[in-house]
C-alpha cells in the first residue's frame, strides 16, 4: 500500500514508526497502533474510525504515561476520527492530539454517533495546551478547513471542551469558518448527558473539581522526574565519599527522600488543607516539618551538630518548597500570571536557602 493514501483506507492507521500502515479490526476499529505519523497528512480529507473500547495496550500506555514513560510522544495523528456511524447531523466534539485525553473521551462515547475533531495540540492535554495556545483558534479553524469538515455535516456547530475556552475566540472562529462554539462539560464522563440535553450544561457539569483522587493520579509522573534528576547528585555524593571525613549515608538519603516525597506528593494530596495559597510555601512549610523531624531523630540538636542541622534545615523545605512549587502546571488552581508571579517570588529564596544549606553540609562532610 502506498504510503501517501494509506490513511485513505476506512480501516486504516499509520503505526508508531512513521512509515508503515496497519489495518484495524473491521469489529472493533480502534487507534491504539496509530501515532504522529506523516504518511497521513497527505491525506487530510480521510476520516479515521475510532473504537469507543479501549484495549488493554490503550490502558498499558495510560499506565505508563502517568508515570512519565514515553509522556512526550503518547499522541495521535491530528484530524477527523468517526465514532460508530456519524452522519451529517451528527455532533462533532474537539480534542486534543494527546492519546490520554483521547482515549478519555473516546470510551465516553459508547452507544453514539460522533464527529471527532483532534487538533494539533503537540500531544499536550487540553487544558494546557489552551494556555499555550496550541488549542488555539488558528489551529482549530484550519484543521476545520484541511479536513474538509463543512462537506461531511448539514449544521455548523462544534462542542469544545470548557477547559479549552481560554486558547479560543469563538466570535473569530465563526467569521473565519463559519462553525460556532459551544463549550461543553468539565469532564468527559458528562459528555453523554449533556448531548442528550440538547447541549445544555448543568451548574454541575461546569464545576471544575480536582479532588484527592485526581491530584492523586498527578503525582507519579512529578515523583519520577524528582527521582531522574536525582541521579547525577548521588553520583555526586558517591564522588565526595571517596575523600569526606563524614561520608553521606543512610541518614541523608532518608531525609533527601522524604523532603521529594513531601513535594511530590503530601504537598499535592493536601493541597488544600495546607495553610497559605502559594505552592511554595505550602512545600517549604512541610518541609520544615520534615527537617525539624530529621534534627529530632537523630539527635543533631543535644551533640551541638549545629553545622548539620542549619544545613538540613535549609535544603530540605528549600527542596520541597521547589518541587510544591512545580506541580503548578497540573493544577487547576492556577493561572498562568500567578505562577509566573510566584515563580520570581520564591526561586530566588529557594535557591539561596539551598546554595546555603549545601555549603554547610559539604564542609561538615570535609571537616566531620
């Protein structure tokens, strides 16, 4: 089969390396071997068929990607997806190129007709991508035109995510396409209902939540990227064993452990109940917590070990605080100025603070 019309075929994907095609169940056709692929663009008319039954390699893939494995890669080919047997009064709902996002709203559509609209967001989720602008009005009015979308329907209408309103100007999408916009529910999971209301959302459908359970499912991908970049600086240590008077040992790591744990992952889960509303200090404040515990526990206070207490002291809220702080970008609590504002706020103490308490501990590692 030709590459340039292999995505022509009704039952047709390209797969993960870009060069070849594959075919999908007749049964049950489904996206999970297709990826950003270029030998589909040269056909944008082409509508894919998506399965509304995620497969256990669909779920394999979300499992990895909440823990950061192969994160910036899970996407799918942008363009028109067909799920069940839409026709030209059927709905048609944006998404994101993000394979999660997709595969979240796909398995919500079970038992229905729809159009689905995926833009080119890089493979980054809705929400996000809305403040980077890639879910944006130029991408979606001219994914609208590459994909021949007003041959295929008799209405002009388009669901957009709610979490998507902020990267689009539904007044400019309309004059330059002629579609109009209507934001649909916070989660897929009301997707369902709010078609079978004739697109009106409830007060609850638009309540954005992020409970415990949803700060949760964030955290393993943040624990992760704390641990890689861990790496270097235990083989830093490794390094300064080699020479120091008071080698690095299981004390440290336990205390180093726990203040990524505390960022990662307490700081998220309680998020709410911490006192304060920036991130920073909420970490900062449990971390302190933790160092406090640590001085305890060993006794670092009664033997006057004051060069190793001040110095943990400083590094561990300092590190905590940093991580806190980034779990910014997978909150709805924020806003884009917000975070830029409190970033300028707390690196420059963080950094001092942990510059500081470094240096401590380096020299009662050299000294003893």
């Amino acid at each position: 089969m030709n590459k340039d019309t292999c995505c022509i075929e009704k039952n047709s994907c390209c797969d993960e390396d870009k060069t070849f095609c594959c075919q999908t169940n007749t049964e049950k056709p489904s996206t999970a071997s297709c990826a950003q692929t270029p030998c589909c663009t040269a056909t944008v008319n082409s509508v894919l068929p998506v399965s509304t039954q995620l497969s256990s390699r669909d779920r394999l893939g979300a499992w990895k990607v909440r823990w950061g494995i192969g994160r910036m890669y899970y996407r799918v080919e942008p363009g028109l997806y067909a799920a069940g047997n839409p026709g030209p009064a059927s709905p048609v709902l944006v998404s994101a190129n993000y394979k999660l996002s997709f595969d979240i709203l796909r398995k919500e559509l079970y038992g229905l007709d729809c159009w689905l609209l995926v833009l080119d967001t890089k493979g980054v989720n809705v929400w996000c991508a809305a403040g980077k602008g890639t879910f944006g009005t130029d991408e979606l009015v001219n994914r609208i035109a590459q994909t021949a979308l007003a041959e295929k329907l008799s209405h002009r209408r388009l669901v957009v995510p709610q979490l998507g309103a902020s990267g689009l100007n539904a007044h400019e999408v309309f004059k330059r396409s002629g579609f109009s916009v209507s934001y649909g529910p916070v989660r897929a999971c009301d997707v369902k209902a709010y078609l079978a209301a004739g697109g009106q959302a409830t007060e609850e459908m638009r309540t954005v939540r992020f409970t415990v359970l949803d700060r949760l499912v964030l955290t393993p991908v943040e624990l992760v990227a704390a641990l890689k970049n861990s790496l270097p600086l235990f083989g830093v240590l490794f390094i300064i064993n080699l020479f120091a008077a008071r080698p690095f040992g299981l004390t440290d790591v336990i205390a180093y452990a726990g203040a990524v744990f505390i960022g990662t992952v307490i700081t998220p889960l309680l998020l709410p109940i911490i006192p304060g509303s920036a991130f920073s200090w909420k970490g900062c404040l449990l971390g302190l917590f933790w160092a406090a515990g640590i001085v305890a526990a060993n006794g670092w206070y009664d033997t006057g070990n004051w060069l190793l207490m001040a110095g943990y002291m400083l590094v561990l809220p300092s590190l905590s605080s940093y991580l806190a702080l980034n779990f910014t970008g997978s909150t709805t609590y924020t806003s884009f100025s917000g975070v830029t504002k409190e970033m300028k706020l707390a690196l420059p103490p963080i950094i001092i603070s942990a510059a500081l308490g470094s240096i401590m501990l380096l020299c009662k590692s050299f000294i003893g």
